[in-house]
C-alpha cells in the first residue's frame, strides 16, 4: 500500500505543471476574447505578441491573436496566425471563420 500512494503522489506532481499551464492558458484566451470583443486589438496584439511563443499553435489563440493583428494593420502576424488556426483546429465553426478572414485579408478590394 505504500509503494501505491508514493507512485499516486509522483504522478500529482508530475500532472500538476501542466494543469496550471491549461488553466494559465484558458485565462489567456479569455483576457484575449474579452478585449478583441471590447474592440481594443491594440491591447489584444500586444498581449498576444508577449505570449506567442508559448501558446502559438492553440486554435483559439491563434484565431484570437490573428484578429488581433489584422485590426491593428499587422497583414503577415494575421495571415500566420490565421492560417495555424486553420490547420490545428478540429472545430468547424473556428475552421470556417478563420477561412473567412484570410479570404477577407487576401482579397483585392472591389472599387463599385
């Protein structure tokens, strides 16, 4: 019985760091969501842009942060970012609003 509680308390420890980091990372998301909804991409950009390197390759922050970039006039952060969204994804809607936005970035404006 003892061997067991010693090996259950490894594994807690071992889970423990990556818990914190989906629970930093969902409080991200959610700072993220909050301020693209608010209009305030300027502020969603440079929280972005500070935390790329550690959670670029989620879909949602990457959907996120392309919305971000675009707002602000930042095309190639948008286009990768988007285009990540794209490929890692497995929600459709996500899928179909990041398409949505390149399609929107890469194409020329029409002149009526």
């Amino acid at each position: 019985m003892r061997r067991f509680s010693l090996s259950l308390c490894q594994l807690i420890v071992c889970l423990l760091p990556s818990a914190l980091s989906a629970a930093s990372a969902g409080s991200l998301i959610d700072e993220l969501e909050q301020l693209v909804n608010q209009r305030q991409y300027q502020a969603a950009f440079a929280l972005g842009s500070t935390n790329r390197d550690e959670h670029e390759g989620d879909a949602a922050f990457d959907f996120l942060f392309g919305l971000a970039a675009l707002e602000t006039g930042n095309a190639n952060e948008a286009v990768f970012a988007l285009e990540r969204a794209v490929a890692t994804t497995s929600e459709r809607m996500l899928r179909q609003r990041a398409r949505l936005e390149l399609a929107a970035l890469t194409s020329p404006p029409t002149i009526w």
